[in-house]
C-alpha cells in the first residue's frame, strides 16, 4: 500500500482492513445482513497473509471457534448483527467467566427477531450489557465515521488484550454499508496492545488467574509450557472449579471491578461547543452525524447547543456525563432505539427530568430535522 | 512416560457415580496417549458440559472445560489456531448429538484432525436421568416415565453419512480394543470418531432394570459382535472400525490454499 494512501470504503471494509491492522490471525464467522462484507473482505485479505479465515455452521460456532483460536495464541475476531448476536450470548458469557480475549462485531440491524435487515437500528445497546448471564462487566465501543471505525476497531483489540476479556464493537447497518474516503494509518501510527504473556519459567506454577498488582493477568497459550484448566464455572486461580463462596465471591468481584476500576481509562468520547451550552445534544454511532448537523443548525439561529458523542458506551462514562451536562437546561439524547442510552443519561445527570429522548425507531436513519423537533419542542414548553 | 503422569491426581477421587464406565474410557485414552507416547504439551482437550466433559479436568494436558454441546466448535477453533496440537474431545450422547449436533456433523464434513470420543450412555446423567437421543425406543427416564417414543441416533451412521474419515464402535467391556481404537483414532490424520458403550447403572441402569455395572458390562459383552459376523438381530452392538479412509485434512487445505494465494495462484 502506497504511504498515507486514501481510499473509498464501506464501513465493514474498513472495520476489516483495521482488524488486519491490529493483528486479528483467526477469524471465524457466519453470514448475516448487514455484517456480512467483514467476513467477505476477510476471507481475501487473511488468506493472503497467512491468517486463519473459517466460516462457521452458525454464530454459535463462530464465536466458540474465536474463544478456542484465542487460547492457541491468536488475535481473534468475529462479526455478526442482531440474531447472531443473540445466538452468543451464552458463549460471550463463557468469554467473560473463563477471561478469554476476543472481538466480537454487531452491526445493528432493526429488531426484535428477524427485525429489519438492511434498515438502520441502535437497539442492542443493552443487549450488550446485559445479554448474556450472571454479573460481570463489558466493555462496548462505537463509531460514527470511517476514521472512528478504524481506531475503534484497533482499541477494541486493544482493551481485548489489555482486559482479558470479550469486547464488543457496535456498529450499525448506516456506517457499516456507508462509503467515506479514508486515510489508512502507518503501521506504527496507532498504538497495538499485543497479549501479555506470563515471564513465570517452564518448573514453576503459573497460576492463569491470579492478577498481578496492575490487575493484568498474564496468559499462557495453549500448546505452551503451562498446562491449566480453563472453565465456564465458578473457579480458582488455577482454573480449577470451585463451589467454594469466598471464591465465588472474589471472582465475580474481580470480573465487575476489572473494569469499573478503570472505565475512565475506557471512556472514549469527544465534545464540541461544550464550553457555552445549555443544550447538550448527546449521541453515538450513525445519529451522532445526524446530530451534529441539528447541533450546527441551532448553532446558526444563535441557539447555545453543545454536542457529547460517544465513543464507549461501557462501561457507561457516567461521571463524565455528570460533569458536562451539569449546567444545561437540557440534555437530549439521539438515538435509534426506545431509550438505551437515554436510561443511562438519566441515571447519571443530577437531574433527570432535564433529559430527553429524540429517538426513530422505523429503521429510517434519524435526521437532524427529528432531532431539532425536540428540542423545538422543549424550549416552547421551557419558556 | 507413565500413565499416571498424564492425571492430575490432586483432582481426585473424580466426580463419578460407582460403577459409572467413563472411568474405563479416562483410562482407555490415558493408555491410548502414553502408547503414542504424546507429549502432554502437544495434547489439547476439550469438552462440553455433563459428566463426560468433566474428564478434561483430570488429565494433565491444556483442558478446555467449555458450554453444552459446544466442544467441537472450541476444539475447531484450538485447532485451527494451532494446527502442531493433538485435539482430543471427550462428549457425551446428549452433548455431542443433541445440543451439538450441528457441531458434529460439521466437523465430521469438514474433517479436521480431532478426536471425538462420544460416551453414550444413554441418558443425561448430569441433570439425573432423562432420556437422550442415543436412548433406544420404549426405555425409561424421568422424562419419560411411560417410556420413550423417540428414535435413537445410531452415532456410526450419522458421523458416516457427515463425513468423518474414522469411524469406530466400541463398549467399556473391551477396553483393549478401546485403548487401541482410541489410539488409532488420535493417528489417523482427520476427524475421528470413536462410540463407546458406556454404562450409566446410576440413572439409566436403574430405571431401565438392567442391573448392576457387572451386569451391564454382561450385556455388552454377550451382545457385542466384529462387524460383519452379527445375524442383525435386535439389540446386537456391532463394534470395530467402520470407517477408515484418508482423505484431504482441513488445517493441510487452508495451508495449501494460503501458499496458493500467497504464489499468485489464485
């Protein structure tokens, strides 16, 4: 590739030539609208480098196929949208418990079910947090634009690596089918988190989940010098099951608190027209563009609007929230689904009757004109 | 290497009912892996959830403990990752034909080298007792207190009609042939299949009244035929290799087809 070469991609493009980036050397998927071109674009380019490209039976497969991959010592992803989504939960779960890293990519379609394939949707927001069962905790980007898709795609590997555990990327079917030109990075231009392997030598115990004082648990992959015991149930630092509840006890603590301890490490966001703002218009992924331009019409009228887009949506960045939305009259939040995020706002702000949802649901993209309606809305009824 | 260093014996007594059979295939596949002379670096295993999937924990090699059903798309994955590793996935019937069915058959069609041991028993013993697709016709379980109405699977035929390049029957009464099937199931260079017979006097012996473990090892003993000698009457349990051809391995095609693409080929 030419140096700083730009070039006219979808949104799936992209997120696979920033897997390609970050290392991704197993992926395993199974075909659904509108993810679908990740896994085509991969299986050109893995083959090539001499990378594993396996398309699966089914999402469950995929995503167990990822978990299994992992543990030989791969960087793995794979890439689904809402009923393939669904379908892992249980094996996102196994992710979390057994402390496996992988990426796992949902470009949101409308739902529930079947939904709407190749319309527009942002309804798996807690989905993602909450899919899956029993108490843990996740980390989710998201995107708005090509350049976003690809730093949010090498940081989702990164934080993978770093945490030791499954992160999501949410995309949705706008950017993902979207064609924007892209100024693809040096290598070495964007930080690569490798996995950090375990120092402790071929004689001695290597204990795969006992963490160090950084809280990092250094792995060992299979096939190597250490043998353990990887489960989905309760277990010890040896891997070992365990009914034992000061165990239990310390692990679930552990698998909440290795990421709520650093969610501001996480928290991936940016502001514009903060500093006067008294509407806080906030957003994320494709409403996030929308947004921006209501943001920049009221702006124009000499209306004070400030914009908030996120780019990690867990562990939700709600003291950041609390911070900038403290002196507005309003908040409102836009978003393609019934109030995902909206719910969050609310729990987050010191006044929760200031937030207000401007939302679409008919898998049409949200426009600015649906955003500026609200806010038309509330100012008459604030006067 | 003795067969003891393949165990984690601080793990046990294991979790097994008395006179359960598994412990017949976990030594069986121990004899199996020091008769290859396996390094335990070399070896991954995975399993499912149920009282098979609990081998995995016994055995000093990188264990994979995984989700119902789930173990062949985990070993897949293992395997794929790191095609160097033995991958040697102990089931039971429910794991690998009902919740993994869909696993099985793939993996059988797409023929990676990975061991499948199936130890069907019957039953779902885990969850104490209810009928499985391996329970033949007319047979009791909690879930079927008035007997079953449902066909069995018969494991040879499926993973031959999925495509698996080895096919083999055994039971817990011929452990020699089984540590030898076993065995030639971990060389043969594809997806192997190996079916053992395997007693459950816990839950299926006792609502089906076949008697004690000795008297289920009787039966199988007593019904066990070479394939080709049976007369096809009911209930005869036909035991060898069914299936043995060498035939392109998945991880040998992905590798050829990488120096392919990578040749300017295609």
């Amino acid at each position: 590739m030419k140096k700083n070469e730009i070039l006219f991609l979808q949104g799936n493009e992209v997120c696979a030539r920033a897997a390609m980036y970050a290392g991704v050397s197993f992926y395993a998927g199974y075909p659904i609208t509108p993810s679908t071109e990740i896994a085509e674009v991969l299986a050109e380019l893995m083959p090539a480098e001499g990378k594993a490209f396996m398309q699966m039976e089914d999402e469950i497969s995929s995503i167990c196929a990822i978990i299994g991959a992992s543990l030989t010592g791969n960087k793995v992803m794979t890439a689904t949208s809402g009923p393939g989504f669904s379908l892992m939960q249980e094996a996102i779960g196994y992710g979390h418990m057994a402390e496996i890293p992988c990426v796992i990519v949902n470009v949101q379609r409308g739902g529930p079910s079947t939904g709407m394939p190749t319309s527009a949707s942002q309804a798996d927001v807690m989905q993602t947090r909450w899919g899956t069962h029993g108490d843990h905790s996740v980390i989710a980007l998201t995107a708005s634009n090509h350049e976003d898709i690809f730093a949010m795609t090498v940081e989702a590997f990164n934080f993978s690596e770093l945490y030791r555990m499954p992160v999501v990327l949410l995309l949705d079917e706008v950017i993902a089918h979207m064609r924007e030109g892209l100024t693809i990075p040096e290598p070495g231009e964007l930080p690569i988190i490798e996995r950090l392997n375990t120092s402790v030598p071929e004689d001695s115990d290597y204990h795969p989940y006992f963490a160090r004082e950084d809280g990092r648990l250094p792995m060992s992959e299979f096939g190597g010098i250490h043998r353990y015991n990887v489960t989905g149930l309760a277990h010890d630092m040896w891997g070992f099951p365990s009914n034992d509840p000061e165990v239990a006890n310390t692990l679930i603590h552990h698998l909440v608190n290795k990421v709520e301890n650093y969610k501001h490490d996480i928290a991936r966001y940016k502001t514009t027209n903060m500093d006067d703002a008294d509407i806080v218009l906030i957003s994320y992924g494709c409403s996030a563009r929308s947004a921006k331009q209501t943001m920049s019409n009221l702006r124009q009228r000499g209306l004070r609007v400030g914009m908030i887009e996120l780019q990690t949506l867990w562990p939700f960045p709600d003291d950041i929230i609390y911070d900038l939305c403290r002196d507005a009259r309003y908040v409102v939040v836009a978003e393609m689904n019934m109030g995902q995020v909206l719910h969050q706002v609310k729990e987050a702000v010191s006044n929760p009757d200031r937030v207000f949802l401007a939302n679409r649901v008919d898998g049409a993209l949200i426009n600015p004109e649906d955003i500026e309606n609200v806010v038309n809305l509330l100012r008459g009824k604030g006067k | 290497m003795a067969v003891t260093d393949y165990l984690r014996e601080q793990f046990m007594p294991h979790i097994w009912c008395p006179g359960c059979g598994h412990g017949i295939v976990l030594n069986s596949l121990v004899r199996a892996v020091e008769q290859i002379g396996l390094e335990k670096n070399d070896v991954v295993m995975v399993s499912g959830i149920g009282c098979s999937a609990r081998m995995a924990g016994y055995l000093d090699f990188h264990t994979m403990h995984t989700l119902h059903g789930r173990a062949l798309a985990f070993a897949t994955g293992a395997k794929m990752g790191n095609p160097r590793l033995k991958v040697i996935v102990p089931m039971g019937d429910g794991d690998a034909l009902a919740i993994g069915g869909n696993h099985f058959i793939h993996a059988a069609r797409r023929n990676m080298d990975l061991t499948a041991i199936v130890m069907n028993n019957n039953i779902y013993g885990m969850t104490g007792g209810q009928f499985s697709p391996a329970t033949p016709k007319n047979r009791y379980a909690t879930t079927a207190p008035y007997g079953t109405i449902d066909e069995p699977f018969d494991v040879v035929k499926v993973a031959t009609a999925a495509g698996a390049s080895f096919v083999a029957r055994s039971t817990t009464y011929h452990v020699n042939e089984l540590i030898k099937l076993i065995r030639e199931g971990i060389e043969h260079p594809g997806f192997s299949v190996i079916e053992i017979l395997d007693q459950c006097p816990t839950y299926y012996g006792r609502k089906n009244l076949s008697g004690s473990a000795v008297d289920m090892l009787k039966h199988f003993k007593e019904n066990s035929v070479k394939i080709g000698k049976g007369t096809g009457a009911p209930g005869e349990i036909e035991i060898g290799v069914f299936v043995k051809e060498v035939r392109p391995e998945y991880c040998d095609k992905y590798e050829s087809l990488v120096k392919e693409v990578q040749g300017g080929k295609k």
